[in-house]
C-alpha cells in the first residue's frame, strides 16, 4: 500500500506552518480529561489528523492499509494508540521505521500499541490489517442485501469498536480531521462520513476529506452497489437500486428539518447533511456520523412515521459532533440533549402534541429502564461509572430520555426563551471540543441558573439515582383518547372491531399496544389480533412491539410464531430483537429463544450479537 507519501509531505509542511505546538496548544493537550476506555495519552502525544489509505477485500473479509497521523507532544518519548484484533505489520515515524509495543489484550479495550517518538517527530504511520475478529466490521454476502446482487461492507465505530477497524487513539475526546483514500471491487461505491461522491466511478478508488475535527467514533465507512438521490442541494439520500425512491420518499422533509433545527440553535456546521439507508442488519435505528447518517430500513414505513429517528440523528450535528461528550462516563451529554433538540424539532415541524406522543413513549420507555435497574440503582445516574465495563452498557434509556426529562424540567423551570438562548450559545462557545459533565454543570450553573437567579437540583439529577420529584409532566391529549379506548375494550365495552377503526396515527398504535395489561379475559387478545392484523403488520415498529406483547399473552394465533421468527432472522436493529429476546426469557421461553438466535445470530452485527449472547448466556 502507498502511505501518501506526496500529501504526507504537504501536510507536514503545513504543520510547519500553522500547527506547530505553541504555548496556546500545549495549554490545550494538557486539558485532555482522564478516559479509562483508551490506552491513549493525549496529554502528552496526540494525533491531530488522519491520512488513511486502505483496500477492502470482500474475499478474504479484511481491510488492509496504512494509517498515518500528524501527531504534537509535549516532549513525549512515546505516543499511545489503541488496537484491537487487529494484525500490526510495521510502524513508522518521519518516514523512518520503529519498533512498536503491544499491550496485554483486554476483552474490552483490546490492547496498547505503543510507538517511540521524540520531540521533533511529526507524523505517525501505522501499517495493519484487520482480522476475522473485527468487531466494527460487517461483511455482507448478497442475500443480505435488498437487491442481492452484490455484497455490502459497513463498519459501526461508536462506542470504542474504530480501533478494531483502525489502530487510533480511540477516546471521544481526541478530535481529528481526515484524508481518506479507499480501494473497492468496481462495482461497487464506497462512501464515508466525509465529503462523498455521488456516483459510482470505474476504477473503484475514491478519495475523501472530513475538514472538520471530530471523534474517532464517527470515523464511518459503507461500501455497496449504491446510489444517490437528491432532495436539496445539501441534503440527499443513498440506498441500494430497489430502495432508493422509497427511501426519498420517506426522507422527503430532511431540507426541512435542517431548516428547523438552525432556527434553534445556530447554523448548520457539516455543509452536507445525507443519509445511507443500510442493510436490514445494521444494529441501531441511526448513527450520526458527520456528512452521513447511518440509518436502519425498518424506518421506511412508506407514511413517514417513523422519521423522527432522522431529526435525532440531525440534532446529533450540534449535540455530540459539535460539542462530543470527553469520555463514556458522560455519554448523557450526547443522547440527552439529542432527544431534547429532536423533540424540539418535530414540534416546530408537526406540532407540540406530536411531540409530546413522542416524548411520552420516551417517558414509559425511561419507567421501564429504571424498573430494569431497580438492583442497579447507580446505573440510573445521568453521569455514569464505566471503568472496567464496556461503555456499550451505559447507552441505554437513561442517557436518553432521563437526560431529556431533565432538560424539559430545566426549560419549564427557566422559561424556554431563556434556555433557547443559552442552548446557543453553548453550541457556538463549545463548538468542535469536547465537554465534561463538571464543566458543563459549571458552564450551566454560571450562564442560567445564576445569570437568571434560578435555583435547581442539577446535581440530584445528574449524580443520584432515579428520577427526582420536580420531573416535568409529559401528557399527551391523543394518548389520553388512546387510553379511554383500552379501557372501553378491556372492560369489553368497545369490539375489537371499533379499536381498529380508530383514526389513529403511529404513535397512538404503539401506545395502545404497549399498555395492553398482562391480564385479560380469555380469547380478547386473539378477537384484536383478528381484527386489526396486527401481527401482519408492515410498520417495523408495531411489529415489534405487536410481538413483545404476544409472547406475554402466550398468544400463538395468525401464525405469530412463525412470523416473529421471519422479523428475528430479517432485522439486525438492537433495540427491536433484543426486546422480542427478552420477552421470550421472561415468559419461560427461553429455548424458543435460543433456537431462533443459532439460526439468525449470523445475520447480526457484532454490537447486536453481543447483547444478545449475554441476555440469552449463550457463547459460540
């Protein structure tokens, strides 16, 4: 492989230039927070920018290549990456090869690679290749795509997986902006969270650039037979050929919600917001990776129900790729204020009851995390304490939706003009670092709380369990009809047949199906299926929860079983089959549950696969 020689050289002159270390930077390397998820030093040697250069070999399931870092030190003797089940061939410093040291294995932080440096030395190259333990990568064959014509490669970084694809100092918060060269079979695209191409080239080489300085966890490649869409000059969407115009269809108000989203909170920092619709495999709803959403097919519905998961993905563009939480500890910084922005959102764009329908399945979403918990009650903290666990464990309800709760509580408390504009603020002050939650209790509590002589409980909800009584209330009228509904049917006022009929939307069904009791009169539970279908349905979501709620009612009509075995081998989302999993271990199914994983666990990404083989207490 070719390292860049010419624009290595290029890059170092520029450094030479503008990116020497002066007193101002030294300052700066010394304010790196303590991460325990990264081997990495940056206090004393960090990598500024990246220049990768690498081939993607569908044959052998590997990627192979040279990273190479422009790096600064404060008169380190040694820098710091991080490695994991990666093959390291050779390193290099200035050009010059060197010995390098790799640390112990750790299951969860892989281990150290270790590269002697001196005090005058500018760049870092790393010569490596990937193995079939790589934990960020998933190789597809052609069945698992939608046209199954060829095969897919996508590689999900967040949260410290980049290593298992790039040897990097792996922390949120070592920023770097990149140069990326990558070698693909012809026929197929390659694109990354990066400036992309919009057509597919003959060579099967493609080049990009991520100007920007960001975390290495949004380092993000794809590779398929993919195509482009447009829906404004700054928003469009990629997908495979027979997807593509469902996709835009459903995406259609994405100009829209940039729109909204800058009108609250300052402009839009990225040029290029686009989305990549994936295999059905990949394991979470979106991954907001600059310049390219990641996105999950079981978003398209075809009504665009679904597609408040784009606002929240879009909102990460200010909150987590413009101010990124510093450490995993803090991960509430990213998802609270995403879920927060997100609402925010959908109600400028659809209205405030639609978004509290939202919000109040977040609301029942956080009740069942923290009853989850109930023996973990330090793990319902808004800052967490992560060493030694895989920070994985930590994305769960409470980052989110406990992180909203307290931000709506603090936007009732102080006035919402009042927290749009410090919200502004704190965006443009803090844009492209990274942020502590002490730094941001302190930036909180000096530019609002005493600014505006307001007193609030910031520290009972960031740092003790639970939720604190002065919550905010989230009602919603449309779920309030909702449960009039329930009720009447329950009660065996209302037929299954008028329970169809309703004129509802999406979030109305989803209320009325989670909140169905465990306890019903015999057969009732059959009379709705019966009725309203829903274990046909093609909304992934009703599908989902349709099956949660089947297996608690050992309801095994319309053939439920086979279907929800269909929707486990299918869909690869996290959230959607670990939910069914569970359902089935909690209601003494736990075989059944075992027996459908062996077959569809090949299928899944190694971030789905690794919940599940802990849920289930299975190994392979």
């Amino acid at each position: 492989m070719t390292i860049f020689k010419k624009a290595a050289f290029v890059l170092l002159i520029l450094c030479v230039v503008s990116c020497s270390t002066n007193e101002k930077e030294t300052k700066q390397m010394k304010s790196y927070a303590n991460d325990t998820h990264s081997y990495a030093k940056p206090n004393e040697a960090v990598a500024k920018h990246l220049l990768l250069d690498i081939d993607v070999d569908f044959e052998k399931k590997i990627i192979t290549g040279t990273a190479t870092y422009t790096i600064e030190s404060t008169n380190a003797s040694e820098i710091v990456f991080d490695a994991k089940n990666l093959k390291i061939h050779k390193t290099f410093v200035d050009e010059k090869e060197v010995a390098f040291t790799l640390g112990a294995n750790d299951l969860i932080l892989g281990q150290s690679l270790t590269i002697p440096i001196t005090s005058s030395s500018k760049s870092v190259s790393i010569s490596y290749e990937t193995t079939d333990k790589t934990e960020a990568l998933q190789f597809l064959n052609p069945q698992q795509t939608a046209d199954k014509k060829h095969p897919f490669l996508l590689t999900q970084g967040q949260a410290i997986l980049t290593r298992t694809w790039i040897p990097i100092q792996d922390s949120p918060q070592v920023r770097l902006t990149y140069l990326a060269k990558v070698k693909v079979p012809k026929a197929l695209m390659a694109i990354m969270s990066a400036e992309n191409p919009k057509e597919k080239n003959e060579t099967g080489q493609y080049s990009f650039e991520m100007k920007q300085p960001i975390s290495p966890y949004l380092i993000a490649l794809a590779v398929g037979d993919l195509v482009y869409k447009e829906i404004s000059p700054r928003t469009g969407v990629y997908a495979e050929k027979s997807m593509i115009d469902k996709v835009h269809y459903e995406f259609a108000d994405m100009e829209k919600m940039v729109e909204a989203a800058e009108n609250l909170y300052g402009t839009y920092a990225w040029d290029q917001f686009d989305v990549v619709v994936l295999p059905p495999s990949f394991p979470f709803g979106g991954m907001e990776n600059p310049r390219l959403t990641f996105a999950t097919p079981t978003v398209i519905a075809g009504d665009r129900s679904l597609t408040s998961l784009i606002a929240h993905e879009l909102a990460h563009s200010w909150s987590g790729n413009l101010v990124t939480n510093a450490t995993w500890n803090d991960f509430w910084l990213n998802e609270g204020f995403t879920v927060y922005f997100e609402m925010r959102i959908m109600e400028a764009l659809y209205g405030k009851e639609y978004a509290n329908m939202l919000a109040s399945i977040g609301r029942q979403d956080l009740a069942d995390e923290i009853e989850n918990l109930r023996d973990q009650p330090k793990a319902t903290r808004l800052k967490l304490d992560l060493q030694g666990e895989n920070p994985d464990d930590g994305m769960n309800s409470i980052a989110y939706d406990k992180g909203y709760l307290f931000l709506r509580t603090l936007e009732e408390t102080v006035g919402r003009e009042k927290m749009d504009s410090f919200l502004k603020e704190y965006f443009r002050k803090h844009a492209f670092s990274t942020m502590t939650t002490e730094t941001f209790v302190a930036y909180l509590n000096a530019e609002l709380l005493v600014k505006n002589n307001v007193e609030f409980n910031v520290d009972e909800w960031i740092y003790k369990a639970g939720i604190p009584g002065n919550a905010a209330k989230i009602n919603s009228d449309k779920f309030k009809e909702v449960n009039m509904v329930l009720s009447n049917w329950k009660d065996k006022t209302m037929e299954a047949k008028e329970v169809c009929e309703q004129d509802w939307n999406i979030q109305q069904k989803i209320h009325f199906i989670r909140n169905i009791p465990k306890e019903l009169d015999d057969g009732l539970f059959e009379k709705l299926d019966e009725a309203c279908n829903f274990s046909t349905a093609t909304n992934s979501y009703i599908a989902m929860v349709w099956f949660e709620q089947a297996i608690n009612h050992d309801y095994h009509g319309n053939n439920v079983d086979q279907l929800m075995e269909d929707f486990l081998m299918k869909v690869g989302r996290r959230w959607y089959v670990s939910t069914i999993y569970k359902a089935f271990k909690n209601n003494n199914r736990l075989e059944d549950a075992k027996r459908i994983y062996a077959k569809a666990r090949p299928n899944y990404h190694s971030v789905t696969v690794n919940t599940i083989d802990d849920m289930l207490g299975v190994s392979y």
